[in-house]
C-alpha cells in the first residue's frame, strides 16, 4: 500500500510540474504577444490589454506555485478560480463567433474547449488535493 501511495504522489508532482510549466508557458505568450489574446476579453471589462497582461502574470505566478508541495493548495485553489473566471472570454469568443488569428472555432471545438477546461480544473484539485482529491 505505501508503494502505490509513494508512486500516487510522484505522479502527482510530475503532473504538478508539466500543469505549471503550461500555464507558465501560456502566461508568457499573454506577456509576448497580447495582440493574439485581445480579441476575446469580453468588451464589458474594457482596457483589454490590462485583462491580457494580468490574466498572463496570473498564470505564470500561479503556474510556479504549483510546481512546489507547500504552495500546491494554494496555487490549485488560485488556477479553479482563474480557469472559471477566465472561461468567460471563451464563451464570449463563442457567442460573438470571435476569429483569432482569422480562424473561428466550430461550435464542437467550442465544447471540446470547455471539456478541456473542466478536465483542466479537475486535474488541478487532484493535484492540489482539494476535495473530493484530499487523499
């Protein structure tokens, strides 16, 4: 039982590591080319670039949290309200049938989309171990 619990963590820390150098890496093209992401903050927040720049920051500072056990939680915590908050750009990319970079997602790959945002958010509260993955 202790070696598939050892192993259960090393997984755990494994997928830590490549869950935050994506989102390091995903915050880093928001800070390089903010242009791509633009297009879809809905118009309602105004000053898009800000939302650009802090959704970008957000994901790199969280993205490093992640990375290491005693800031985890936290960090996990920090990504499911950011992957709900942000998904709002998504919809609103969806709904106004918003190109980025002249290509415009189907209605599948919009809900594939938001599959992969959910499998996104449950993979951080396994990674966390927030409930109901707080074993």
């Amino acid at each position: 039982m202790n070696f598939i619990y050892k192993n259960i963590q090393k997984l755990r820390s494994i997928l830590a590591l490549v869950y935050g150098c994506w989102f390091i890496y995903i915050g880093i093209s928001h800070l390089i080319d903010p242009e791509w992401f633009k297009p879809i903050v809905p118009s309602i927040l105004r000053y898009s670039m800000f939302w650009v720049y802090f959704s970008g920051i957000c994901e790199i500072f969280l993205g490093i949290l992640v990375i290491f056990k005693k800031s985890r939680k936290f960090a996990s915590i920090g990504f499911v309200i950011m992957i709900v908050l942000i998904y709002w750009a998504n919809i609103n990319m969806w709904i106004n049938d918003i190109a980025i970079n002249g290509n415009k997602l189907s209605d599948e790959a919009h809900i594939i989309r938001g599959i992969i945002q959910a499998l996104l958010i449950l993979l951080v509260l396994w990674i966390g171990k927030i409930k109901p993955f707080n074993k």
